[in-house]
C-alpha cells in the first residue's frame, strides 16, 4: 500500500498593499481597425485631454457613502496641484457639484470598491450621475494613491502592465495573495490589474519606469523574473521623472506666444510631431455658423473651446482619427466672439503635409 503523497503546502505571499483596480477603455471602433505605425500613434493619445482646458473635479456632499472627511479632501486637493505643479498646460478646477464636473470623487469605504479611476477623457462616457473616481482607503497618509487616481484621469495606465517591463509573474503566487485581504479580488480583476499585459500600442514609450507613479508596489514572491525584484518592488514613491517627461510631453505649458491667430479663408500649416497640439485664437468678423477643419493625410483632434467662469471648456469638438475624413466642427459664433481652436496631430504621413482653416 502506498501512502498518497502530499504537495508541499505552497506559501502564498502575504500582500498588505491595497491596489488601484481600473477598466482599461477599449479603442473607438474606427480605431480598432488601425495597424502598424497609425495605430501606434493614434492609441498613445487616446484617452489624453486636450491640452489648454481647465478640468472640474468635484466632491460628493451625498450620499453620505459617498463623502469624504474634508482631511481626505485636502489630500487629493495636494495632489492635483503636485501634478499642476510640474508645469502642465491643463488647469484643475474644484466646482461644487458633482454633475458639472468631468472628474467626481467619490470615498466610498465599501471594501468591494476600493480605489479606482476612469482613464482620461473616457470619464466623459460615463454616466454623469456616477463617480469617475473612488478612494476605498484612508489617503491622509498616502497621497501617492492620490497622485496614481489622478495619473489615470489624464490618461496613463499601468506601468506594471507595460509589456516592456518583462515582468514574468509566479502567477498562482499572485491570484492566491490577491484573493485574501484586503484586496480580495477575483481571478478576473487580478488578471486585468496586474497579469495582463498592456498592448504595446497603448504604453507610453518603450522604457518601463518600476518608479511610476503608476507602478503598484510588490511583495516578496511574486515576480519571477527580472530576479533583482525576487524579493520584492517598491517604487520610490510620488511623481518619478519619466512621469514628469511624460505628463510634460502631452501637457505642455501653454505660453501665450504659441497661440497664433486665426483668420477666415486662410489655411494655415500645421507642422505638427504626431502628438503635439497647436493652438489658435480665431474671432468671428460676423454673426454666422462657421466651419473649423483639417486636410491632409493625418488624423487630427480638434477642440474648439472658450473661457468661462471656471476656467477654459471645450465646447465643440471632433476626432477623425481612423476614418479617411478630416476632423470637421460647424459652429454659429456672434460677431467679436473668439474661440481657441486645438489641434491635436495624432497620426501623419509626413510632417508639415496638413493644414487647418475656418470658413
Ligand atoms: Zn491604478
């Protein structure tokens, strides 16, 4: 008779960080069909804002699951100004209710919840009586969760996902840790969060940053290979200096030189690195419905936005990137009125071979 042999009982890595958990946005399902260098290009901006606006974040006073103490508050009032701060182009605005705002925060404590964020301008398809963003967990001593929920509402993903960090999972070792608490996922949520890799089209860059902000800390046991982070990962902490280069990169500053003036009938060339943005103030020289568009073999974003009491709004807007179109906004302007007109080049063939015009 034989004694039936008993595995050695596995040691599952105890894991005590609670991590972010998102729904990454599918690509518009023009841009589904894009390959090679278009799709490249045209998915590193997905998501991105345009650069110039002012975003309205705001706070929940109700329901009462939803509000935060105003300690929790400050917290994440720091930290979009720490993002602000690293020179960016977009503003941050907090408006009193949530329903006017594009970023709503919601501290919902519920452990099923926990902390996530939409990505970027994909907050604008949600519905807009729900939260865009949650912290599940006491920020006063953590606004580096904070800095990675707002990382996400302008558009950045996971760096641990990023497929050129070659980070080679025990992956058992992670739906076993991730289960437990105080995560207490699912296979599926872990496996989206952290196993499945991002597609490359979608990254930032082909360096991986185990120091972004984006970047979930580790554990011992669970990553297998580079072998350095056998025993463990753990990022620096704030902002890293890749996430600055990037933020910079989409976000530039917007010096008041840049913004070159617009006038009707005239086309204009856009000299454009797939990625960057120009910017032109055009004023109506009559009451009339105007038409703002781009030509060119290129796959152009335009927004047409105004100031307003809180801050710059985009308006009008129109993307035509994996369709063989132009980008094309009709809109009636009264006499003396101007309008900022933002154009992002997300894909070109060759540079300089687009312009803008406003009839
Ligand atoms: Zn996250």
């Amino acid at each position: 008779m034989r004694t039936p042999s008993k595995a050695a009982p596995k040691v599952v890595p105890v894991t005590a960080h609670r991590y972010c958990s998102i729904r990454m946005p599918k690509p518009p399902a023009a841009e589904l069909v894009l390959t090679g260098r278009r799709a490249r290009l045209v998915r590193e901006t997905a998501y991105k804002w345009m650069n110039g606006s002012t975003l309205r974040y705001a706070f929940y006073a109700k329901p009462a699951r939803r509000a935060g103490p105003e300690a929790q508050r400050d917290v994440v009032r720091r930290a979009f100004a720490i993002w602000k701060a690293q020179g960016i182009g977009l503003d941050f605005v907090e408006v009193a209710k949530p329903v006017e705002a594009d970023i709503r925060i919601a501290f919902d404590q519920d452990p099923r919840e926990g902390s996530w964020s939409a990505v970027g301008t994909d907050s604008l398809n949600w519905d807009r009586a729900a939260p865009t963003m949650n912290f599940g967990w006491d920020l006063t001593t953590d606004i580096d969760t904070a800095l990675h929920e707002i990382g996400h509402a302008l558009g950045f993903p996971h760096e641990h996902q990023n497929p050129f960090a070659g980070i080679v999972w025990d992956e058992e070792a992670v739906y076993l840790s991730l289960a437990k608490a105080p995560n207490k996922w699912s296979r599926k949520k872990t496996f989206d969060n952290i196993i499945a890799k991002i597609e490359p089209d979608t990254v930032q860059g082909s360096r991986w940053d185990p120091d972004s902000i984006m970047h979930y800390p580790f554990e011992a046991g669970l990553i297998k290979k580079p072998a350095k982070y056998r025993q463990g990962l753990t990022p620096a902490g704030g902002l890293s200096a890749r996430d600055i280069e990037w933020v910079r990169t989409f976000y530039p500053s917007v010096a008041a030189g840049a913004v070159r003036a617009l006038a009707a009938f005239q086309s204009t060339p856009l000299t454009l690195q797939p990625g960057a943005q120009a910017d032109f103030d055009f004023t109506a020289p009559e009451t009339r419905d105007y038409t703002v568009a781009t030509f060119g073999v290129a796959d152009t974003h335009i927004a047409l936005s105004r100031d307003s009491a809180v801050g710059r709004q985009v308006f009008a807007e129109d993307d035509d990137s994996g369709d063989d179109r132009n980008a094309s906004v009709r809109v009636a302007l009264k006499k003396g009125e101007t309008v900022r007109v933002g154009v992002r080049m997300r894909f070109i063939e060759a540079v300089g071979e687009a312009a803008v015009m406003v009839w």
